[in-house]
C-alpha cells in the first residue's frame, strides 16, 4: 500500500514512533484489505 492512502494520522504516529508495536511495514505490505477510509484505518491498527 501506498503511504499515500494512508490516513495522516497514521503516517505522523509512524514517523513521531507513537504507533502501536503490532503496526509494522511488513504488517502494511501483508494485509490485503486496507480500508479506504481514514476512520476505517485508524480502527483497523488500533488507534481508536
């Protein structure tokens, strides 16, 4: 997946190291059913 469609919230947590430990590059390229949505991503990776 692109960092593009990523949610902003997410790509700051990943530069700043706030994310959580199970959100790994590796987790990204794996996981096949990314949401779209920004809200449907942050639930998806635990950060809300």
């Amino acid at each position: 997946m692109r960092t593009s469609s990523l949610a902003p919230s997410l790509i700051k947590a990943m530069m700043d190291e706030g994310h959580p430990p199970t959100l790994t590059r590796k987790q990204l390229n794996e996981t096949s059913r990314i949401p779209v949505d920004w809200e449907g991503q942050e639930k998806m990776f635990g950060f809300i």
